[in-house]
C-alpha cells in the first residue's frame, strides 16, 4: 500500500510523506505511535449501506425536480452537487 496523504501526529509534524510504501513494520510503528487512520491510493472502499455519489446526485435531482424553474433553487443545487463530487475528489458535475 501506498500512503495518498502525510500522516500527521496531533501537533501537525509530519510522521510520513504521502508516497510512502507502508511495509508491515512501518504499519507496526504507527500503530505504536496511536495512529489509528490513514489515507492510501487505490481505488475507494464501498462500505455496505452507503450510497454511492450516483445515487446522492439522483436523490439530489429529485428533492429538487418540484422547483426547476426556480433560478436560485437550481443554482443551489449545482452548489451542492458541485461540493459533494469534489469531497469525493470525482471532479465537477456535468448537467
């Protein structure tokens, strides 16, 4: 595995660089140090129960599909689909 992110202890030094290959005894130092989660590369993990971003999008389009022709309300819905793709770092949303 592939650190995505630096690891920060609670004081913000950095204990490892993003782009650090974490071997079994570099995981075991960390978990020594209270490390309790990291970021790495990869592709996402699907947790059971969690919508994925195309289901939030669509559920996004219906709670808002009564007031289309509302110039404000839509500009508030491209706000906050723009925000929910980029906190998942998918980029912007087309529409």
């Amino acid at each position: 595995m592939i650190l995505a992110k630096e690891i920060l202890n609670p004081e913000g030094m950095v204990l490892c660089g993003g782009g650090t290959a974490l071997s079994e005894a570099l995981i075991e130092r960390l978990t020594n140090m209270d490390v309790v989660d990291v970021t790495v590369e990869g592709h996402p993990v699907n947790i059971e129960g969690e919508k994925t971003l195309q289901e939030e999008l669509q559920e996004i389009d219906l709670r808002f599909q009564r007031v289309e022709d509302i110039a404000p309300l839509m500009y508030l819905k491209k706000r906050i689909q723009a925000k929910l793709v980029a906190s998942r770092n998918l980029g912007a949303v087309e529409k």
